[in-house]
C-alpha cells in the first residue's frame, strides 16, 4: 500500500521588475492540523488512520517562498499498524522560475524513500534535474511551481473566476512528472462558528475574514480533465486571502481523509528591499 501525499500548496505571470506577480500576498506562517480517516474502500487494505500535518511558509516576493511540509500518520489495517512520515522541503525563486525540493520518507522509523533535485522554467518546458545515484534530467513540458500555483488562485478567486487549469510540478512522488490540475472556486463566505475538529480560539485568527471553498483535482499528465477521466488526488479546502487553508478534505482513489485546523502561529513578514 502507498500513501500518496502532494503538497498544500500550490502561479502567476513576472512584473517588470522580475517578481512573481502575487507573491507578496502571501503571509508567512505555521498551520498545524489534525488527520482523521473519512471513509476508505476495502481494497485500500486500512481500518483506521490518524495523523498531523504541520505546514510552514517563509519568505517573501524578493526572497522566493520556502515551503516546509510534514505530514505523520499512524495507520491501522487488518494484521498491524506502522507509522509513515514524509517531510518536504521546496524552494520557489521570486519569479516563479527556479524550483528546488527534497523529500524524504519513512515507515516505522526506517528510510523509505528520498528524492531531491532542482527545476527550471525554460522556453522549451520544464527542466527538472533529479539527484542520487543516477542522476538524471527531464523535460516534463510546460507548466509552474506550487507557489505559482497557489498565487494564481488566489488572483483568479478575487476577480470572481470560477475554474482554472494548470500543469503544476511539486517534487511529490517519484518527481518525474507534470500534474494536470483543474480547481474549482466558490463564492468567498464567512464562517462564524468553529469547524469540526476545531477549538473556539481558531475562530479569532479569521475574525470578520471571508474564505473561498476551494476544490483542487489532480490528473495524470496529458490526461482529459474532463469527461470520465478520474483524479488520482482531490484537495477541497477554504482558501483565505493570505494563503492560509482550513477544512481540508483529501481524497484518493482509496481513502479519503479530513485535515482540522488546530494551531496557526503567524511569523512577522521579513521587510523586502527592492532596488531601485
């Protein structure tokens, strides 16, 4: 059995100055959130599963934007229970061109995986160049970053769009592949009362802020987003101005999994200096 994880996070075009366009929007913090099982299917072989995510953003639109991602669970299945744990570490240069990302995993303490490398925006596609053993570099075509990614949602929510489609690349899995995404934006609404799993001292965070409920699929490379063509990861979520998500749902072809909101500690925003 393989837990498949993609990052949070997820975007836009460069300024004059070289910035990529939205970056400053976002807000650095800490989220902390508290996995539950939803539902999962017989053949996924689990019984329960519990965890944490704990998600960090720092940076800045001079600095780029790095993203620290750590998800635990403890799953159950018929015959014993074992403990996964995947940490990732991305990097995304200002203008939304440079990508750097290492992700490392474990079950039951032991190593399981880990996969690093470097990705560039060029003319002709994405070059990303994986390290190890066997180094190697592909073209995964045209495509953005998670920031990217995540921005450009942002943007196309507060002009009211409802749909958008892009190729993303996130150094999840193997990282020899592009995603195709399709998300699909709601009308920004207020919520006034704790969400489940959450404590009442999470509502002062979003005191008097409105939230865009937020779907995110994920399909195979140069796979129909339409039609009868199935994810193979669904992220809904409430997506709020300065990038901070609560209510997360993931969903894949086996389980499906709830994300609450429980801690957010905010960082003071490093000042950007742009030369003149």
């Amino acid at each position: 059995m393989k837990i498949l994880a993609t990052s949070l996070s997820v975007l836009l075009s460069t300024t004059s100055l070289g910035f990529a366009a939205g970056f400053e929007i976002l807000k650095p913090h800490r989220a902390v959130y508290d996995v539950t099982l939803e539902n999962a299917e017989e053949r996924s072989g689990i019984k329960g599963m519990k965890g944490r995510i704990v998600y960090e953003v720092q940076g800045n639109e001079c600095d780029g934007i790095s993203i620290r991602y750590r998800f635990v669970t403890t799953i159950t299945t018929g015959r014993d229970d074992f403990t996964t744990d995947q940490q990732t570490a991305t990097y995304e240069s200002p203008d939304g061109k440079e990508f750097s990302f290492e992700t490392k995993s474990f079950v039951n303490d032991q190593a399981d995986q880990k996969i690093s490398g470097n990705a560039s925006v060029r003319n002709d596609g994405v070059i990303v160049n994986l390290k190890g053993e066997e180094p190697r570099q592909l073209n995964l075509g045209e495509g953005i970053f998670t920031t990217s990614h995540l921005v450009d949602i942002l943007n196309a929510a507060a002009k009211g769009d409802q749909f958008l489609n892009h190729n993303v690349f996130d150094g999840s899995g193997d990282a020899d592949k592009m995603l195709s995404s399709a998300s699909v934006i709601g009308k920004p609404k207020l919520i006034e009362a704790p969400l489940e799993g959450e404590s009442s001292e999470i509502l002062d965070v979003f005191s008097e802020r409105k939230a865009w409920p937020v779907t995110m699929s994920y399909f195979e490379p140069k796979q129909d987003n339409t039609g009868e063509a199935l994810p193979i990861y669904e992220a809904s979520f409430l997506l709020y101005g300065d990038g901070l998500t609560r209510q997360l749902k993931m969903k894949y072809p086996d389980y499906e999994l709830q994300a609450a909101l429980t801690k957010v500690e905010y960082f003071d925003s490093t000042a950007c200096q742009l030369e003149n």
